[in-house]
C-alpha cells in the first residue's frame, strides 16, 4: 500500500512539473499576443473566453469539465492584468460576489452607488467594465449603443458586462435590442428584445430600436 502511495504521488509531483512548464509557456505566449496587438486593441475578449470555454469543455472528460471555469478564469484574468496592470471592474453593491469572482483577484475592482455612475465612468474610461442587474441596464437603455460607445458585452449568471465597444462573435451569441414600448407614446419607456444571433444592424420589424449589445449563452 505505501509503496503505491509513494508511487502515485510522486507521478502527481510529474505531472505537477509538467504544469509548471506549461503555464509558463502559455504565459510567453500571451506576452507575445499582447504584443502582436494593435494599438487600442480590445484587451477583455468575451467573444474568445466563450468559444475558449465551450471548445475546451467539448475537449474535456465529463469529470474534468467543472474544473475548466474555476482553472482557466484566473489565467484570463492574469491574462488581462498583465497587458493593463490597472484594468477596473466596477459593480453595483449587489454584484460584489460576482465581480470577486470573476476578477479572479487580479482585477482592480471599485464599487460605484448608481447605474448612472457605473456609465459616466465607462465613458470616461476610468473602468473598463461594469457589473449591473437588469434593472439598471433597462434604466441606461436610451444611453447605450452607438451614440455612447458603451455596450452590453458579457453576461455572468444574472449580472450584465458593459464596456466600449461590441465583443467578437462567438458560436452562441443574443442580440439585445432597446426599443420604444409604445411609438405612439414618447415617454421615454424602453423595453428590451434579445434575440439569438449576432447582430450589426436592426431589422426592418423594430423601427425605432437600437442594439444595446451582445452576450454568450455558456450553457448548453
């Protein structure tokens, strides 16, 4: 029994090795991307990190999948931090929790008191991007999307991403479009539609919508 103990221990110690190895490749080759980048290029790609997760989770074994957001998040987010050491993550009080884990603990991370605030400061660039609820991106509805630059890019379980700019496509992408309840009515009343697709432009049946973003469907 010790002797097999010792055995498979010392092939976890190998393989433990071999990691190291590896994450310290994937770490030269990450420097060599951000460096390959174009000036201004987008840094937080939630378009890839989606169609990275759904490919490695079709790679992995059944018993080896829940291990793939908890291992490869923190290597994104180191990722990101070592091609902008200050990139901020901002959130509303009720969305700390998941802004902490998303961060992975290599993310600035600030609190901010209103959606209103979490926008001008989006706009402003001092955050990169912000957590909020549906509620606080139905009440940005009219200020989001091509006048302002800033955009639904990601979604973390209830919480909605907003950053400058649309995300890449990726395999399973919603639309979201904000448009007017009722055109009869000009109260400033905004509802949403999301629908499943990657879209640039709105379709003749929304007259009067805008795309307010794009997110990824993670889950089967």
């Amino acid at each position: 029994m010790t002797k097999t103990l010792n055995r498979l221990r010392a092939e976890i110690d190998a393989v433990d090795t071999e990691l190291i190895a590896t994450l310290a490749k994937r770490t030269n080759l990450v420097a060599e991307v951000a460096n390959a980048k174009a000036p201004g290029s987008a840094i937080f790609r939630p378009g890839r990190e989606a169609d990275l997760q759904v490919s490695l989770s079709r790679r992995s074994p059944n018993e080896s999948q829940k291990l793939i957001a908890p291992v490869w998040r923190p290597l994104l987010r180191a990722s990101i931090a070592s091609q902008k050491p200050d990139f901020t993550v901002a959130f509303l009080p009720d969305a700390q929790t998941a802004a902490e884990i998303f961060s992975a603990g290599f993310l600035t991370l600030t609190s901010i008191n209103t959606a209103q605030d979490g926008l001008d400061r989006l706009k402003a660039a001092t955050v990169d991007i912000c957590f909020m609820s549906y509620d606080a991106v139905l009440s940005l509805g009219d200020q989001l999307g091509p006048e302002t630059g800033i955009y639904v890019v990601s979604k973390e379980d209830d919480w909605y991403l907003l950053a400058a700019g649309l995300p890449d496509p990726s395999e399973r992408d919603v639309t979201i479009f904000a448009h007017k309840a009722d055109r009869k009515k000009d109260d400033g009343h905004i509802e949403f539609v999301e629908r499943s697709g990657y879209f640039e432009t709105v379709s003749e049946d929304m007259p009067d919508a805008h795309i307010i973003g794009i997110y990824q469907i993670l889950k089967p």
